[in-house]
C-alpha cells in the first residue's frame, strides 16, 4: 500500500501550523509577563494604583530603577553573584569531569558503586539535603562566605551523568594509544579527552551558571549578610522592604533577570547545541 504524496503533504502542512500555534502559545506564556513586568517598572506610582493592569502611561520613566539602585546594595549583589556563579562553574566543570572521565575510561574496584550513588543523586530532591548540608557548612565555619554557596554546588550529579556519557562515546583506540605513548591518566584527560567533550563542558558550565545564578533557598539560609547576598535574596529584601511599590519592584525582578538575558543572547547557540548533544530536558 502506497501513501498517496497529496495526502502525506497535507498531514505535513498541518502539522507546521498545529507546531506553530503551539509554539505561539508556549511562548507567549513566557513573554507576556516579561514584558508586563517592564512595562510596569516604567510606570509611575500613581498610575499603577490607578489602573494595575494598563499597559500603557504618558509617563514612562526610570525613576523606579534611579530608587532601586539609590537605596539598596545591587551592584553588590550582581558581583557577589557572578563571583558565585563563576567559582561554581569552574569548580563543578573540572570536578564533575574528572568524576565523569573515570568512571567512563577506566575500571577501578568499586566503580558500580559510585555510579549508583551518582544515580541516586538525581532521584534525591535537594530539599531532603538541605538540613544535613547546613549543620556541614556550619560546622566547618563557611557560614556567610562564597564558599557556603560554592562547594555544596560542585556536586552535580547530572554533570558528572553527562560527562560520563561523552567520555563513553569516545574511541577506545585512542585511549590505548595514548597510554601506550606512556602519556598518565590525567595527561589523556586534560590535554585529549575534555577538548573533545566542549559541547558537554559548554551545556554543564551554561546550566550551572543559571542554577547558581536563581538559586535562592540554599543561599537564604547561609547568606544573612546583606552585603553578601546574592540577587534572588536581595530581590526577596527589597520586595518586602517597598511592599506596594510596584514599579520598584518590577523594576528589581528586570535587574535580577537581566545578566540572564544577556547570557542567553551570547550563548544561544551553545545552549540548543548543549541540550540537543545531552538530551536535557
């Protein structure tokens, strides 16, 4: 039985125009309130009370911003959160991969065991960790610095699960000649096997970076520092601090989400080739 090409095109065609429209809506679900929240912080008071749902005003301003900036600590909380997020990435890429490279390229006794605890570790919520975590980093006095924030991070198990799986993808011919050629396990790490897995190190260092960068439970309870705060936490202070100031605080969430943006903007195309080559979800 043949399929008939009138037909296939026209199962095709509609298809591109459900895709489409769902397309449409998903992202219009997602930009809307963007876009409501910059249009908000541009308002004046006065007219948000008025009239909260309007899209527009015949007073676009930045004042909003000028008042956020004035009386809180931003520019502190953006470096406190790029120290953060940069420290973790490194970390968590260097870790994760040698983690990763062992458990794919050689065989040591032991290793099933690793590799269910590196399994366990993405069936365990977080949140069953944290009370543990906290008595650890307390008691070894990180308490209110970076590296509170930093080390609990750089055990990733979903990094070290995709690391593992570009390891294993390479040849084994070439490990043996490497080894061979006298060349340790750590010279076919560093100088063969990681420049060939940059598709794996770009997607773990991207998804770190946006982990750590919203993080918020984790560095409320170790952060109660204001001059050390990260963005989320500091977004949280001040939007209790203005309470019904709308405009400020709109104007807070866009400063909270904008390095964020800029992130996407320089490293689109990493991030699709990222998540296609690792499949994450």
């Amino acid at each position: 039985m043949t399929t008939n090409p009138l037909d296939y095109n026209g199962r095709s065609r509609v298809f591109k125009i459900f895709s489409a429209i769902v397309l449409v809506l998903f992202a219009a679900v997602w930009v809307v309130p963007l876009l409501f929240a910059g249009v908000t912080s541009l308002r004046p008071e006065s007219e948000i009370a008025a009239d909260p749902t309007s899209w527009w005003s015949e007073n676009f301003s930045l004042e909003a911003y000028r008042k956020v900036l004035d009386s809180t600590p931003m520019l502190t909380w953006y470096l406190n959160s790029f120290i953060i997020a940069a420290l973790t990435v490194v970390l968590t890429v260097f870790v994760t991969s040698l983690i990763g490279f062992a458990l794919a390229q050689t065989r040591f006794r032991g290793r099933g065991g690793v590799f269910a605890l590196v399994l366990a570790g993405l069936l365990i919520p977080g949140q069953i960790l944290v009370l543990p975590l906290y008595q650890i980093v307390q008691g070894m006095g990180l308490l209110n610095t970076y590296w509170a924030m930093v080390l609990p991070a750089v055990a990733a198990p979903i990094a070290v699960f995709i690391f593992e799986s570009f390891f294993s993808g390479l040849p084994r011919e070439l490990i043996d000649a490497a080894r061979v050629d006298g060349t340790s396990w750590f010279g076919i790490y560093w100088r063969i096997c990681l420049p060939l897995t940059r598709p794996a190190v770009a997607a773990v260092a991207i998804f770190t970076f946006v982990t750590s960068w919203n993080n918020f439970l984790w560095p409320l309870l170790v952060l109660s520092n204001v001059d050390q705060m990260t963005i989320p936490v500091g977004m949280a202070t001040v939007a209790s601090g203005f309470g019904i100031m709308y405009a400020q605080v709109m104007a807070t969430a866009v400063l909270g989400a904008l390095p964020l943006f800029v992130v996407f903007l320089l490293f689109q195309r990493q991030i699709v080739q990222g998540v296609a080559s690792t499949g994450i979800k």
